[in-house]
C-alpha cells in the first residue's frame, strides 16, 4: 500500500510503497484508511523540533472500515466504522485502571517487540509509526486499543478529527479545566485544536469567550461556526493581555494556550485573572523551555499541561460522534480543504504557512 514516508528533519514527506505485516498478532486490527486530518504536532516532527526515529510515517487522527481483526479481538468486527487516536493504552497500568489512559505508562504493551516483523517496512527495513498510528497511508495495523467503533451514521472523513483536533480541543475546556457556565476564556491560536477549544468552553457555558490569532479568517471563523464571543487579532504591537482584561474586568478565568510557542505562556499568564489558570495544550517541542514571572505564583495563577484533553477514548468518541449527529458540535466547519495522498507534500506547506483550520487527507 502507499504511504507518505519522512526519512529525515526538515525532508519532504514520500509518496512510497510500503509493506504491512501479512498476519495480525492476536490483539491487533487492520484498517482501510479513509481520512486522515494534517495536525501542527505532524509538523513539529517534520520541522526536527520533536525528534523520533526515522524514516516514519506520519499522521495520528484518522478513521477507516476495518478489514481484518486479530484471533483475541472480540469487541471489534470487520466492517466496523472506527476513529484510530494517538491515545494508545494498555489499559492495565496505574493510569489506564483510574481512568487516565492518556496517562498510559506502559505504551510499549501495545507495540511490536524487537523480534516481530514490523508494522510497517520497505525493502525489509523498518517504518516507524508515528504514535502508533502512521495515518498517512492507505492501511494501518494497529493495536485493537488504538481504535474506538463510530456509530456507521457518522461522515468518516469527518471522523478522523475526532481522534485529535475535536477530542483534545472540546475535552481540554470541557473535562481538564471545567470551564463553569458564566466564566471567561481566552484560547489564544484558532487552529483547529483552538477552535474546538473555543467550542469547548461554549458548550459547557462560558459567558466570554475571546478568540486570538493572527488570522482574521481564523477569528472570523471562531466567532461565526465556534462560539468565540470576542476576537483579537495578534499583529505586532497590540498588546493582547491589555485587551483581555479590558474585556474580562481584569483577567480571564481560563487561558488556553493552543499554539505551541513557550513566549506565548507568559502572554497567557498576564492576561489570566488573579487566581485563575493557564492550560497549555499546543506541543511545544522536546527542547523548549518556559520562563516566566513567580509573581504570578503568588497571585494564585497555575500553569498545567494537558494532554490529550485528558481523552478516554471508548467513552468520549462515542459522545462527540453522538453530539455532532444531534447537531450540537460542528465539525464541517473546521475543514479547510480535502485533498488526496498525493498532495500532502502541499497540505503540510499550508498548514506550516497558517492556511486554513484543518486539511484532511481523504483516501
């Protein structure tokens, strides 16, 4: 099957045949692509700032039909309509048993050992999966917990964002900060993680919600689809803390930080409300580090990271797929454009360029 393959930081992505395994482990699936959405942490690898071994296939929000399932796999069916997430567990350590399997600590459990064939190869040399997922192919084998079964009413092109962008978006408002009916938020970056961070806080009852970007298509788009009440457009010399609190009555009780830029933290932090929070959902790569002032430590402010929207996938797919089928969470909105395999070298220039919300590649 084709995949788009990376062999090295800062290389183009290879549209290439690649081999997968001819039989299942027995606690594995095989899934027949159907979409794929193009995600900033894709890119942060292809950029070197998230080192992982090479060559690799990328892409870790998709969806598919599955056509094959290992000799234990009793909960999964060929046929079955399902989302492939990043949020691989084990479903037997510490985490997973409380409830946290984005927590997972035992992630190898759900991989291939040293001796066994490969997922993925070419010419007999091994392609790594990037999160245990490589979406960015015509066919993933997988482990059965990277895959949640989707209700068959739901549109698998827009599936797959629910693996990432939708998921982490809508639960790091909704789940990680409990944002509270009445309260204010501000999500600075409206990308398609932002906007469903601004989604998020609308459906759990956020009174203001204030959108930043420096896109005026982006903030045009969180304001008309996402339930941004209130935009600010981030060009050089607006300061944007000043402007939050000029709306808020001095701070916001949250600040989502959706971009992935460590200056963008204390930004966040000014504009935060005096005992009000920080969440830091972008991917800031592996060398980055924060600095900022311990004054707002004493003003009660906290800076947390999140991960995943803190996503258990068997429970909370299911509910977004449910929601978006009453009508209730918007997902069409959030695609900027469709394209095939073959032009992901282009979808990966525009979403490095700020395009757009979400490309999806559909197969």
């Amino acid at each position: 099957m084709r995949a788009a393959v990376l062999y090295e930081p800062h290389g183009q992505l290879h549209i290439q045949e690649v081999e997968t395994p001819a039989r299942l482990l027995p606690h594995e699936v095989r899934v027949r692509t159907a979409a794929v959405g193009l995600c900033h942490s894709d890119l942060h690898v292809i950029h070197g700032l998230v080192a992982r071994p090479m060559p690799v296939v990328l892409g870790h929000e998709a969806s598919g039909v599955v056509t094959e399932v290992g000799a234990e796999v009793e909960d999964v069916e060929v046929g079955d309509h399902v989302v492939a997430c990043f949020v691989v567990f084990c479903g037997a350590c510490r985490m997973c048993t409380s409830g946290r399997p984005a927590m997972c600590q035992h992630r190898e459990a759900t991989m291939r050992g040293a001796g066994e064939e490969p997922r993925l190869s070419r010419a007999g040399v091994e392609v790594h999966q990037w999160t245990n997922i490589a979406g960015f192919a015509e066919e993933m084998v997988l482990h059965r917990n990277a895959v949640t079964v989707i209700d068959e009413r739901m549109p698998l092109d827009l599936a797959a964002m629910l693996g990432c962008a939708v998921a982490t978006g809508v639960g790091s408002a909704r789940k990680v900060a409990g944002v509270a009916p009445g309260d204010a938020v501000v999500v600075i970056g409206a990308g398609g993680v932002g906007l469903n961070v601004c989604q998020g806080a609308a459906l759990a009852g956020a009174q203001t919600i204030i959108a930043v970007d420096r896109s005026a298509h982006r903030l045009e788009l969180a304001q008309r689809r996402f339930g941004a009440t209130h935009a600010i457009q981030a060009s050089e010399g607006v300061d944007v803390a000043a402007r939050v609190k000029a709306l808020t009555d001095g701070g916001a009780d949250h600040v989502f930080e959706a971009v992935g830029a460590p200056g963008l933290v204390g930004v966040a932090l000014d504009a935060t409300v005096r005992g009000g929070s920080v969440w830091a959902v972008g991917v800031f790569g592996d060398e980055a580090r924060i600095d900022f002032s311990a004054a707002h430590l004493h003003s009660g402010k906290g800076v947390h990271g999140v991960r995943a929207g803190s996503l258990e996938p068997q429970k909370d797919i299911p509910q977004l797929v449910d929601e978006y089928l009453r009508g209730v969470l918007e997902l069409e909105a959030l695609v900027g454009e469709r394209i095939p395999l073959d032009q992901i070298g282009a979808g990966i220039d525009a979403l490095a360029a700020g395009a757009g919300a979400r490309t999806l590649v559909v197969f």
